[in-house]
C-alpha cells in the first residue's frame, strides 16, 4: 500500500511537472474584448500561466501540441474584476445582517465562504477586491491563503482585513448597552488609529478600508464620522506601508474629506453630484458605485421592481449615478456582491447599464478600469502578451447586451481551467 502510493505520487508529480512546463492553449472566439476594443478573427496562445500571444489569427498560429479552445457564436474576455465583495457575507433575504454578524462563528462563515468564492469564480470572476469581512475577523486573509496554495477554487484576492469604524458609529445597533456587542468592523479614533492601522496590515490587510460617514446624523442621515485630519492620519500610516486606503462614503461632506486625505476609491456614493464627481476625477480617485446594493436591498424591504413606484432612495441612486457620468469621474464596477447572492455579480453591470452607462463601458469597468484603479494592469483585466491568462469566454456579445456575461462557458485562471462546457 505504502509503496503503490509512493509510486503514485512520483507518477502525479511527473505530470504535473510535464503539465505545467508543456501545458499550452489554442484560444479562439468570435470576438476578442482585449480590456479596451472588440476584435474580430483574433487568437489567443496561452503557456502555463500567461498569455504569450494575442492578435488577428493569420499572425498567431496554432502551436502544434496545444490544446484547442472554441465555442461557437462567442466572445472571449480578460477575466472579470469584483471591485467590491464580502466573501463572507450572504444575501440578507436568507439571513439578515446582525445575525450574520452576532451569531454565527467565524468558522461556520468561512465554510460558506469556500462556496462563495468558487461561485465567484465560476462566473467569471478570477480577481477579487473583498471590503470587509463584517465580523469574521481576518477569516479573508485565510480564505485568499487557502486559494493561492490551491486548496479551494476561488479568485484572486485582495483583502481588506476587519476593516475600521469610528466609535458609536456602526452596527449592529439597538441592543440593551449593558451588553458588550461585537462590531461589524473595528472601532479607532484620533491617534490610535495609527495602531490600529498598523495592526490591521500586520494581520494581512492588502489596504484599509475606512468608514468615513454613517447613518448617526440627528435624523438618521449619513453624516461623517472621521475628521480630515482623521482621515489624512489614517492615509499618511496607510501610504507609508505600500498600502491604499479606500473609503465608504455616502454623504457629500464624507466624499468630500475621504478625497482630500487621500481615497484611492470611493465606495457608495450615494449622494455624489457633478461637483464632487469633478473633485474626484481632479483627484485621481475612482467611483466604485455599487448600484445594485441599494436596488436590491429597497426590494428585500418590500419594494416590487417594475409594479410599485421609484421609491426615493432608488431614485436618488439613480440621479447620482447620471450625475457621476456626467462629470467625467473614472467609474469601476463593484457591486456589494453579498448583499445579493455570490455568482451574481454581474448583476451590478445590468443595472449601471439600465441607470444610463454604455454597455461598452460597463464591459471596461469590470476588466480595463477596475485593473488600473487597484493597481492590477501589469497582471490583470486585458488580454495581452505577458499578462497572466485569466480568461473567460461567453456566448454571445457582451459589448451589445452585458447580460450575455451571465453566459459563461469558459473560465481559466492562472492558466488553469476551471469551467469548460462543452
Ligand atoms: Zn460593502
């Protein structure tokens, strides 16, 4: 027994040597949406984990021994980017957020996270931006391990850790104050936040969410909880480890502050105007909208899409997204995929498509624009010689109709494959 197992293992590590020395593929697909333009009559050569040639099929020729690759009436794309996850959460229709957070352990919402990640995946998701674990802890830190060595399918990943909050200003909220109550996210001000900073990055933290408004205000409106100099300190500690700091904000005067301390995203934006859009593109900082957290949460609360009137929020959203368009501020794709199930992310591009963006545009957020916005062009979001080969191919043409995105027959990552229909 001993011995047939050891045999076995030199037999798997020979071919998985072999694999991935000699492993290529011969990709082809009616169209080639590079991360920027559509082409027409092009191929793709992958070998181990990168793409080594892309262009018209004339130039790039079949490599003898590859593996061929081709759907019909198809279009291959670079693999799709989450700009805003939480792996660890799960439609609130199921269970609703407190009790996520407050009773259920970290272990059992890890074991959930594992099928998260893989639907994730299998949508042709292969990288990930996770805000938060919302009260497991560091469980993302291990999650993404888990992934990189293997263990679990699931997208690469990039964490933020706990996240930080200020004091008295988040959830869950509402309980007897003589009972210590766990937060979603870690509690700091003033000068500890330098701590605390660093003591999220020492834990695996890949940047710092903050944040920066929560719904406190005398009437329970989104009002800010950090000063600037707040949020300058936390981007000063942030920055000088390597690291970005990102913030939620909702209220005007939070865009505000978080953009001039140093945001490299801002995450909601609710009530972001023409003015604040035109500060952030000044500023470099990219929108990530996430449109269909409010959309889909307004439902959950009894709101029917389609027979009932806009409610307000929804129709605020809508405004504040068109005024974002208008001026001119970089727009990635992020959905608060969590809120609503995992897998289904491409619901998030559906709907800035229906508040008023173009197809093509929502094409290039998921892959082009999120790439750039989290530092991931070298590596991710085009499909170009030298990138690793996150591919994916779907039925139809995504840049006419983004829903053909949920048509997913292909995906690779790292050069391996994970879906493959045939
Ligand atoms: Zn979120």
């Amino acid at each position: 027994m001993k011995r047939f197992s050891l045999i076995c293992c030199i037999q798997l590590l020979i071919f998985g040597l072999s694999a991935q020395s000699q492993t290529k593929y011969y990709l082809t697909a009616d169209r080639v949406f590079d991360g920027e333009n559509i082409h027409e009559g092009w191929a793709v050569i992958v070998e181990g984990d990168k793409i080594i040639s892309v262009g018209p099929k004339e130039k790039v020729k079949e490599p003898t021994g590859a593996t061929r690759i081709n759907f019909s009436n198809s279009t291959l794309t670079p693999g799709l980017i989450e700009g805003h996850s939480h792996l660890l959460l799960y439609p609130y229709n199921i269970t609703d957020w407190d009790t996520q957070v407050l009773k259920e352990t970290d272990s059992y919402r890890t074991a959930r996270a594992t099928v998260h990640a893989k639907n994730t995946l299998m949508a042709g998701f292969t990288t990930a931006r996770d805000l938060g674990t919302e009260g497991a802890g560091y469980s993302d830190v291990a999650l993404k391990r888990a992934i990189n060595e293997g263990i679990i399918p699931g997208p690469r990943l990039m964490v933020a850790g706990r996240a930080i909050v200020s004091t008295g200003s988040y959830g869950p909220k509402g309980y007897d104050h003589d009972q210590e109550i766990m937060l979603g996210a870690e509690p700091a001000d003033g000068n500890d936040l330098v701590r605390v900073v660093r003591d999220q990055i020492g834990k695996g933290a890949d940047f710092i969410k903050i944040y920066a408004d929560y719904r406190w205000g005398i009437n329970g409106e989104d009002q800010p909880s950090f000063t600037l100099d707040e949020l300058k300190l936390i981007n000063e500690v942030t920055r000088s480890s390597g690291r970005v700091m990102v913030c939620h904000a909702k209220s005007k005067e939070a865009i505000k502050r978080a953009v001039l301390a140093g945001a490299e995203t801002i995450e909601h934006g609710d009530f972001i105007d023409v003015e604040l859009g035109k500060l952030m593109k000044e500023h470099n900082v990219t929108y990530i909208p996430t449109v269909s957290a409010v959309d889909v949460i307004t439902q959950y609360r009894g709101w029917k899409k389609g027979v009932d009137p806009v409610p307000a929020n929804v129709a605020n959203k809508k405004q504040s997204f068109k005024d974002a368009l208008a001026s001119g501020v970089t727009i990635g794709m992020g959905g608060d995929v969590g809120v609503y199930p995992h897998g289904e992310n491409v619901l998030e591009m559906e709907l800035m498509v229906e508040y008023g963006m173009k197809t093509f545009d929502a094409l290039k957020a998921a892959t082009s624009v999120n790439a750039r916005a989290f530092h991931l062009e070298n590596q991710v979001g085009f499909v170009k010689e030298g990138l690793k080969a996150d591919l994916v191919i779907v039925s139809g043409d995504p840049s006419k109709n983004i829903s053909d995105l949920r048509k997913v027959k292909f995906v690779m990552k790292d050069g391996v494959v994970y879906r493959n229909e045939k």
